[in-house]
C-alpha cells in the first residue's frame, strides 16, 4: 500500500498536457464544505459554492462566485445563514498536475438569522488552494478562504461576521 501512495505521488508531479484555466477558456465547479463564522459566537455550518472561472492569461483568470452558509441553531441562538455573490481574480502557478492558487475577490452578502436583524453587507474574500488534474477537462480543487463584510449597504447595524471555510469542489474546464 505504501508503495502505491509513493507511485501515486511520484506521478503526480509529473508535467503534463494539462494546464490551468488558460486564456479563453473557462471552469464551472461546485463544492462543498465547512463554513466558521466568527461574530459574538463561533459557529461552524455548511457551505455550498459555484464559480465560474475564465481566463485572461496562462497565470490569470476572472472568477464569479455565488455561495451560502447555513449554521445551526447554538445555545441561545437561532439558525443563521449568509449567502454571497463575489467577483474576482485568481492567479495560479500552473506547473504540475497540482495547480497551487491565490483568490482576490469583492463580495456582496445577505445576512439573516443568528439573532441579527437582516442586512446587506459589503466586503472582501481572500483564499488559498490548489487544483488537481483528474483528466484533461476535470479537476477536483481544495479550497480556503475568508471572507469579510464590514460595509453595511442596508438593513440592521449589528452583523458583520467573519467566516472561513474549507471546501472541496469538482470542477469542468471547457
């Protein structure tokens, strides 16, 4: 078994005929994860993402995201949920079948539950990941990020949480 996961490795890290997103192509992926948002109260939920991603170079591309967050009901407080819209840039260091990136992003959020009055907050996203190379036109990705909102752009005053999720998504470039 051990000398299995060595070969896998090995080949792995290999350079290949695959390449990121490059330029004029685009990615469609969904994932899902672990979502943590920090307010008065850490609380851990599920995420759930799609982006689309098209590329303006070899190293860069455009990305459009929609996500949601659901938290469960905790002690005294109800269910929560935070679902936004972002748009963005990706770079990535497109050199082996492992595709390290680095996400930039805008995001506009709608915040609702955990005791909040609802609002709509402006903020930004920054995450870490990498792509993997299952065959040619599929990728499985790891995804990190974080997202902030301290901009309110409607509704009540007193939720701008932070959160961080871990997610895994299947991705399709064509």
């Amino acid at each position: 078994m051990m000398r299995l996961g060595l070969v896998l490795l090995a080949v792995s890290c290999f350079p290949t005929s695959t390449f990121a997103v490059g330029e004029g192509e685009a990615s469609l992926s969904g994932g899902v994860g672990l979502a943590v948002a920090f307010q008065d109260h850490t609380r851990a939920g599920l995420q759930v993402e799609a982006r689309l991603l098209r590329g303006i170079s070899d190293a860069w591309a455009a990305r459009l995201g929609l996500q949601t967050a659901w938290y469960p009901a905790k002690s005294d407080l109800p269910p929560a949920h935070i679902t936004a819209q972002s748009a963005g840039l990706t770079w990535a260091a497109d050199v082996l079948n492992l595709v390290p990136f680095v996400d930039l992003g805008v995001a506009v959020a709608d915040i609702r539950g955990g005791g909040f009055t609802p609002s709509w907050r402006l903020g930004g996203q920054v995450g870490l990941g990498a792509d993997y190379f299952l065959r040619r036109h599929l990728t499985l990705s790891l995804l990190v990020h974080a997202d902030y909102f301290p901009l309110r752009l409607a509704g009540g005053h007193d939720a701008q949480p932070t959160q961080v999720s871990a997610a895994l998504y299947l991705g399709h470039v064509f």
